[in-house]
C-alpha cells in the first residue's frame, strides 16, 4: 500500500496556535473538491461498508432463531438469552470502541485502519463458520472480533467523506447512511435462503466474502493533502495522545454531559426488537413473511435519515427535541409491539419505528457538533457511543432470558419500551442548564460564530470557522 498523509497531526499535535479554516499558520490550501470521479467513488465505498457491516448486525434475528433452537434442542439452559448475547456483542462492541477507532483513525491513518478493520472483521467470520453452534466461540468471532473489525472500518467511512465533500456534506452523509438500511432489506432473505439450503457455516463464509469487500473499499479512503496538518514535535505526541483519548474538556460542558448520560438510558431497549421480533412472529402469527417487519423498520429508518437530517440543518430547529420525540415514538411502539394482534398492524408500527430509528440515529452528529462544537464533536460521538455500548449488549439478553421465564415477549418489549421514555424525558435537564456569560457558544445550527469572536475571547484548541470537524454524523 502506498504511503498515505495521517490524520494523526490534529490529534497529537499541541493545540496552542489559532487556525483558520483548518490551516497551521493561514496556510492556503484548497477545501475539498465536492465532486469528481474520486469523491464518487469514496462515496460509493462508505456506503458499501455501512451496508455491509450494518446490515448483517441488524439481520441478526436470522441467526438467532436457529441458534436458538438448536440450544433448546440440545437442552442448554437460557438458550434465549445466550443466543441472544451473540448479536448483542456485536453491536455493543462496535460502539463500545468507536473511541479507540476514531484515535487508532488518527495514528495510523484512515486508509490503513479502514483496510484493517475490514481484515478482522472478514477473519472473524470465517472463524464462525467453523464454530456454528458452539455458542462460547460465536460470543468472540461473532460478537467480539467481528465487532472490533465492525468499529474499525466504521468510523473510518464516515471521516474520510469530509475530505472529498463541504458544501453537500449533510447529503451526502445521509446517502451514505442510507446503506445499512438498504442492506438490512437486502440480508434476511438472503439469510436465510443460504442456512435452509446450505446451512448455517455456508451463510458465514459467505458473509466473510461480503466482508472483505469492505477491508477492498477501505483501500479507496485516501486522505487529501489539504485536510492533513502537520505533524506534532516528538516529543509532545505521546502526552497529546493521551489527551486525545481522555479528553476532559467536553466532559466539562454540562449540556453535553447530560445529553451522553441519557442516551445509555435510551438505547438500553434499543436493539431488543431487531434481535427479538422475527421469534415474536413466529411465536404469534401463521403464514405470513417473518422478515418483511424488519425489512419495513430498514426501508422507512433509511427514509428517517434523510428526511431528519434534511431538518436538522434547518436554522432554528431544536436538534434535542427532535430526538426527545423519536424516542417517546419508539419506546411507546415498542411497548405496543406484543399485544398486536393482526399482523398488518404489526407491519404498520414497524414502518413507524423505522421512520424515528432513523430520525434517533441522523440526530446523533448535529446535537454532538451543537453541544460540543465541531473541534470536539468527533469524541463526542465516540464517547457517547462508548457509554451506550454496554445497554445495548445487555438489552436483548435479557429480554431473552425474561421471555424463558414466562414464554411470553410481554414483559420484554415493554420493558424495551420504557426505557426510551424514560432516556428522552431525562434529557429535559439539558433544557435547565444555563451558558455562563464568558463562554461563548460554539455553534449555532452547525455553523460557528465569526472568527473575530474566537480570537479574541477564545484562545483555545477550535478551528476558525468550524472546519476541525471533517465528519460528524453517523
């Protein structure tokens, strides 16, 4: 692989000089082509990884009912439960090091950690399908090791679209997450065409081909030379790395802090009814097709993403209520879920949850880069994900082990449900938290105050005119 510039200059350097528009010194440098051939294709290539990676977490009810009966088959206590924690790894893990990927994104660079993430990851399930049914195993290929290559290749697809795209950034970062919806439709089906006519250790091996794709697309993230900024001295980088990883400074903003504090509470039932709802179906209703709720909840979340990230660029929208209401509308769906008694109703809740799932998830960049400004937004989202990451494992396990308890998903999803509720109602509290008058705001609707304002009351580590941040949304 050709040597490529790192990113790790704006995290290890010392922060003790002003920039302007994201240049050491007023250096000229040319901002980023919106366009061409190149950028189409990074495009293209982030939305390929999303899918990939997402759309094959978010399938995982597919897996889970035959794991499932095999467990109960072989007479293992808590099969649900343990079945459950299989797919709950994943995704726990992947967010759970979002942080370390975003810093590993700085010192090894985007490309390198793209091509990385994509190798373990393809690695990871090839293993799997050695271990089918060995249920310890699948808790690290499955959960951990897949998830770890999950986070690394993730975060990486979303930074590099602030190299290639400025003024149609929000779009594009839209379109792009718009991926793992697509392929969340695309997979159950799939799925499950390969375990009935190939089997379960097939559907892996063909899933780490899938996958390696990814670790091919992360060869494309090439860093441009004019989002790159030199180097730190030597002798400073390791101290700033530090200070990269436990960063205090956003932990300070009180706003912040509550909102990263709620959103663990939230998230806790979150992944319930994607690991959950096609055994509810089974459970519930005859001849109907178990996968198409969940290919609803994709089509219309992709749908979400666009339309709410559409609004929140919008001046003078309120970024935290817009998610306050998606999760009052998720967690009051999912309390409903289990006492739906046709299943064309059904389908219409899943096409409305989809709709605020992806409402929920467009909200996370914008409310990070109003609360935290664009220098820090970044950590932010990594910190806050890194919170998340052990609600989201537990969630489905538990509503696993609820439902062997009492054979029913009443108890589950309703307690998935409330969780949401009582997340959005905790982030009232953000509301109540004054500005100090000497601390200037950062942002105003993503865009940052005038240059003149920082410098002269704000000597600290923030770019001029916002353009730290190369990527925010998820």
């Amino acid at each position: 692989m050709e040597s490529e510039p790192k990113e790790s200059s704006d995290l290890l350097r010392p922060r003790n000089k002003i920039e302007a528009n994201g240049n050491l010194n007023h250096e000229e440098a040319k901002g980023p082509p919106d366009g061409g051939v190149r950028a189409y294709s990074v495009m293209v290539a982030s939305f390929l990884t999303n899918g990939l990676f997402f759309g094959v977490i978010n399938s995982y009810s597919v897996i889970y009912t035959v794991l499932e009966k095999h467990l109960k088959d072989e007479g293992v206590s808590n099969s649900e439960s343990r079945a459950a924690l299989v797919g709950a790894l994943t995704m726990g893990t992947t967010f759970f090091l979002s942080p370390l990927s975003g810093v590993l994104t700085g010192v090894l660079g985007i490309r390198l950690t793209a091509v990385l993430g994509g190798t373990i990851a393809t690695a990871a399930m090839l293993l799997s399908s050695f271990f089918v049914y060995n249920v310890s195993v699948l808790y690290f290929t499955y959960g951990v090791m897949y998830g770890l290559g999950a986070s690394f290749a993730y975060t990486p697809s979303l930074a590099i679209l602030g190299h290639y795209f400025r003024k149609h950034l929000g779009l594009v970062n839209g379109i792009v997450t718009v991926g793992s919806s697509i392929f969340t439709v695309i997979m159950p089906p799939l799925m499950e065409y390969m375990i009935k006519n190939h089997g379960l250790a097939w559907l892996f091996r063909l899933l780490a081909v899938f996958t390696f794709g990814s670790a091919i697309c992360g060869f494309i993230f090439k860093p441009t030379p004019s989002m790159v900024l030199k180097t730190a001295r030597e002798d400073d980088s390791w101290k700033s790395l530090l200070k990269s990883v436990v960063n205090v400074q956003i932990w300070k903003n009180k706003k912040y802090r509550l909102w990263a504090l709620s959103m663990p509470v939230a998230l806790f039932g979150y992944f319930v009814p994607y690991v959950h709802i096609k055994k509810y179906i089974e459970n519930n209703f005859v001849d109907v097709n178990t996968n198409l709720p969940l290919q609803c909840i994709a089509v219309t979340s992709g749908l979400g993403r666009l339309i709410f990230g559409f609004l929140a660029d919008k001046p003078g929208i309120d970024r935290i209520l817009l998610q306050q209401i998606s999760f009052y509308v998720i967690g009051t769906l999912t309390i409903i879920l289990p006492f739906v008694n046709t299943f064309g109703f059904l389908v219409a809740i899943a096409l409305c949850m989809g709709i605020f799932d992806g409402a929920f998830i467009a909200l996370i960049g914008p409310i990070a880069f109003e609360l935290c400004g664009g220098a820090y937004a970044a950590q932010a989202i990594g910190c806050m994900l890194g919170l998340a990451a052990a609600p989201l494992s537990v969630g489905p396990p538990i509503a696993g082990y609820l439902y062997s308890l009492k054979k029913s998903y009443t108890l589950p999803f309703v307690l998935a449900g409330i969780s949401p509720l009582v997340g959005a109602t905790l982030m009232f509290a953000i509301r109540f938290q004054r500005v100090p008058p000497n601390e200037e705001s950062i942002n105003t609707n993503g865009v940052a105050r005038p240059a003149s304002v920082l410098v002269e009351k704000s000597p600290s580590p923030l770019l001029i005119n916002g353009d730290a941040n190369q990527q925010t949304n998820l």
